[in-house]
C-alpha cells in the first residue's frame, strides 16, 4: 500500500493546473487594455486639487478660446482671458491650463501681476485626442474661476506610448 | 540653444497696454516617442518663461511637454517707461536663450 503518493501528485497537478487555467483566464482581459501613461480624469482632479487646495473653484470670469475642432493636434492655438481690472488691488496672479487625455495633466501656468495691464495671454499647444481642455485662473484675493472647453481632434499629436 | 522672434511695438503711449509676442525654436521633444530604430527619444523641454521690464517681472510661464514645438507666447503690458524689455528662455539642462527688444514710451 505505498501508493499513496503518487495519487497525491496527481491530484495535486490536476488542482494546479485547473487554478490556473482559471486564473489566467482572469489574467489576459483586463491587461490588453492598460495604457500606462494617460492622464486620465482622476489625475486631472489631482493636478487641479495640487493648485487650488479646497478652495472652492467657480464658473465664470475665464474665457478660454480653442477652436472646437482641431485638425492637427500638434500646434492647437489656445488663447486664455480673465475679467480683472490689473490693478495693484484686484489683479490675476496666475493662470493654469490643463488636460484630461494627454500623458501629463498639466499643458502650462501663466503668472501675471499688475504690469501685464491685461490678463490676456495666447500660445500653442498639443493634443493627444478629442478631450476638455480647462483653464483655472487665480486671482489676488484668492479666488479660483475656472472654464473649460471640448475640443476634437482629427490628427492626434504623435504620442507613441513607452512601455 | 535656439534663436528667438520678438514682436513689441517699437512706440507707445505711456500707460498704453501693449501687446508682446515671442517665439523660440525649440523642438519640445516629449520623452514620449520613440526614434525610427525604436529607441526612445529623450526629453529636452523649455520650462520657464521669463519677460523682465528694465528689470522688473511682468510676466513670466512655466512649460510642460503639451506646449507645441517652437513655442509660441503672446502677453500683455502696461509701457511705463522708455527702456529694454528682456526675454529669457530656460529648459531643463539648464541652458537659457536671451532676447531684448526695446520700446519707446511718449
């Protein structure tokens, strides 16, 4: 009766092999579709919680101009306006432009004061796919205004992923 | 590093709220493509901006991989005084590109 053993082998490899077939039947799906450097929604919020804090963010005052569609996401032209009097007393302090879908949040941050007379400013930027694109703007007595704009892109910026 | 364009007008009026345009040639590689024989193409990004009147800040920018290739900046300020307005373009190796202009305030 010494045939204990080899019964255990075998149902251990018959165990083994049916966990993992079950498991990597898990495994393959989900994986396909990981992109690994996207900024997605939730890094947005991130970016935009790292500048504003808990300060309440409010609708109005910034106008961001993009057009609506773009043809080539590798020189979009965006132009970013703020109602404020740029005096010593009331002026913008900065403005900050983000994105949802690109691989960083961030596009770039404007800093003004009272000598740039008008918070006014233009420049151009890239685009890895259709997405919102907002402007957060700061003022001196530290409110934040916010406004934002979908834009579709036809030809994407080049962003082969690296992995 | 590269060379710049600068459009200021050359005369204002004092208190005027002139516009100053700038572009530098820069490619902004991302870090995110990769070459023809597949190797990654490093990183090489302007990341601040600066624009100095006679030596005081008016306005200044910090980039990141989004801005376009050559980039592009138009901004505004109030012409006080006659005198040189200074551009400074910084990337991340450290390397800056100057500019000058000079307007002439009435």
């Amino acid at each position: 009766m010494d045939n204990t053993p080899q019964d255990a082998a075998a149902t251990r490899r018959k165990f083994l092999t049916a966990v993992g077939g079950w498991v990597g039947s898990f495994a393959v799906g989900p994986t396909v579709i990981v992109r690994p450097a996207a900024a997605t929604p939730a890094s947005l919020a991130a970016a935009i919680g790292e500048v504003v804090g808990d300060t309440p963010v409010r609708q109005g005052k910034v106008r961001l101009e993009l057009p609506p569609l773009v043809e080539n996401g590798n020189a979009v032209p965006l132009t970013v306006s703020v109602e404020s009097p740029m005096t010593e007393a009331e002026h913008v302090t900065n403005i900050h432009i983000f994105n949802e879908k690109n691989p960083q949040p961030n596009v770039l941050t404007f800093y003004l004061g009272p000598r740039a007379g008008r918070a006014r400013a233009s420049t151009r930027i890239r685009l890895a796919d259709s997405q919102k694109v907002v402007a957060i703007a700061r003022l001196s007595d530290g409110s934040f205004w916010t406004d934002s704009v979908d834009v579709v892109v036809t030809l994407a910026a080049c962003l082969e992923d690296l992995r | 590093m590269a060379r710049a364009l600068i459009n200021v007008p050359r005369k204002a009026q004092r208190g005027e709220v002139i516009e100053i345009k700038t572009l530098v040639a820069h490619v902004m590689e991302t870090g995110y493509r990769r070459d023809n024989v597949g190797n990654p193409i490093p990183r090489d990004i302007i990341c601040r901006f600066l624009c100095t009147y006679n030596g005081v800040e008016v306005f200044r920018a910090a980039l990141f991989p989004a801005v376009a290739a050559n980039p592009f900046l138009s901004f505004f300020t109030v012409a006080t005084e006659s005198g040189t307005l200074e551009f400074q373009w910084t990337d991340e190796r450290g390397n800056t590109e100057t500019a000058t202009a000079t307007v002439e305030v009435e």
